[in-house]
C-alpha cells in the first residue's frame, strides 16, 4: 500500500520479476481510511509493516506541518484501522534521527531518545511514544521499532534500489548519479563537523541486510513480544568523502564534489551499536562498504 508521492509502480512490476511471484499492490493514501478499510475486509492480514511516511530532514525543517500531518496522522489513521479489523502485530520503521545529537557513540537503545533537532526525528519519536503508550495500554498489541541508520544500496540484480529523479537528498543515490553522469557534481554540505575529515559520519547498511532484518523481526513477533527496540545498522562510521572515494574504487568512476554549508538540522555523528539485534533476533548485517557500492553502480547504469 503506497500513494506514491516518490515512488512507481514500476519498482513493484521489478519485486515481482525477482520473485517470480504477483505482490498485490495498492495505491492508497494512509489518511484515506475507507480506502483502506476496504483493503482489511477484502485480505486477510497478520502483520502490518509500516514504512510510510515523509522523510527528508531538510523538508522536515521548512514543512513541518505537512511531516506531522503525513507521518503522524497517517500512523493514527493505521492504527484505527488494524483495530477495527483485529490486527495487532506491526513492525515500524523508526529512525535513529529519534536520538538527537548523541551524547555517546556507538549509540544502544537504551540512549535517550526525544532531543530531536529537526522536524522529521520528532514525527518518528512521536509515533514511538504512541506505539508504546498503546502496546501498554491494549496488552494484545505487539510492536518491534526498527531504528534505521543508514539503508543504501540495492539488490544485486541492479533492478532494485533508491533511483530517485533530479538530484537525490540521499548520499548514496547522489554520489552514483554523479559517477555515472546524470548530475554534475557532489555537494558536501558542511567540512566543520569534529569528525575525522570534517564531513558528517553515518552508518550505512547494505539494504539487502536491512530486508532480512525485517525478516528477522516478522519471525520474533511469533512470540507475542509486546513492545520492543532494535538498531537496525552496522556498527560502523563512514565519512561523506570516505563514501564518495569508496564509490570510485568500486565503479572506477571519479566523483567531483564541491564544498557548501551545513544543511539545517543535520548532525556531525552517527552510528549504531547493533549487538542487542544480533543477540535477540539472530540478525547481523554482512555486506560490506564495497558491495553497497558496487551495487549501487549496477542499479545506475540500468
């Protein structure tokens, strides 16, 4: 269920050659509840997992009526529905914009969550707190919380990954987009971070590791789980200009990048300390820096 405001249906009729199989798919606003409703009554649903929502942070800052509305409202508007119709397992994907600027690095779950700098990290703390204030209230409620670092990547057939049009606001869409011409250049928005070159750190998971985490979180709600928190990221940093390099040694292609100011509610560090996921859920990312990238390539150049 999407309504597509950046995404195609050409990515489904791509999921279903891969599969071999026809994904029902349904183009469905959240916030259109009898839309919605129609889909419960006609399908028999077990489990809800709830990707939707807006999530560019430079967006979040100039639009935040438009995030709350969306993300929240669209959550609520869900939740209501799966009620109505007795469906009381969900995994949401959260974000770790929900820890703010870390007060510590590599950051667990139990860092406190809630000091959020934009926007868009305070819809994806709001809708934790919701989910848990319900999970406590109504005990037949069993959520998992999947806090993203950073997915990027793509399926190794190239057929699937973040292919955005014009010029991407994520790193890794943007830096393949450059090294296979369609933008002329990369912007590095900010050189003044305390980090090891100046430019931002993150922790990027290949998104095939990302889908099997989520594998791994449908299988775990079998144990009627409640309420429960997983970092879903590497445990590793990488530099913005660290990432652009790693992309031309993996594609062979250069990458020009030019120097401009920080973008609002951005912040320097972030990475993930992603063992409580390996413990509980068996679930540990393998794929590598290089892959990502090479990945990457093969998607850009379909």
């Amino acid at each position: 269920m999407d309504n597509l405001p950046k995404a195609s249906m050409e990515s489904m009729r791509r999921v279903n050659e891969i599969t071999g199989k026809q994904v029902p798919t349904f183009s469905i606003d959240m916030l259109d509840k009898d839309a919605f409703r129609d889909l419960f009554k006609k399908h028999k649903i077990l489990c809800v997992m709830h990707f939707a929502g807006l999530k560019t942070v430079e967006e979040s800052c100039h639009k935040p009526l438009l995030y709350y509305k969306t993300n929240i409202g669209g959550t609520i508007s869900l939740l209501e529905g799966m009620k109505e119709f007795g469906v009381y397992n969900m995994i949401f994907s959260s974000s770790a914009a929900v820890y703010g600027s870390p007060s510590y690095l590599p950051i667990d779950e139990k860092h406190p969550v809630g000091g959020c700098i934009n926007p868009y990290g305070k819809t994806k703390y709001f809708i934790e707190e919701i989910l848990k204030d319900n999970c406590s209230a109504e005990k037949q409620w069993n959520v998992v919380l999947l806090r993203y670092f950073n997915p990027v990547g793509a399926h190794v057939t190239g057929k699937l990954g973040e292919d955005p049009q014009g010029i991407p606001s994520d790193l890794m869409p943007y830096v393949s987009h450059v090294a296979v011409g369609r933008v002329k250049e990369l912007t590095v928005y900010g050189v003044d971070y305390d980090t090891p070159d100046g430019t931002e750190v993150r922790d990027y998971i290949n998104v095939v590791d990302w889908a099997q985490g989520h594998v791994a979180a449908l299988k775990y709600l079998e144990k009627d789980c409640g309420f429960k928190v997983f970092n879903l990221g590497t445990g590793k940093g990488y530099c913005v200009i660290e990432m652009a390099k790693a992309f031309e040694t993996a594609s062979g292609k250069p990458v020009p990048y030019k120097i401009a100011g920080r973008h609002a509610g951005d912040i320097a560090s972030c990475y993930a300390d992603a063992s409580l996921v390996e413990k509980e859920l068996g679930w540990k990312a393998k794929l590598d820096l290089a892959k990502m990238c090479e990945d990457s390539m093969v998607l850009a150049i379909q």
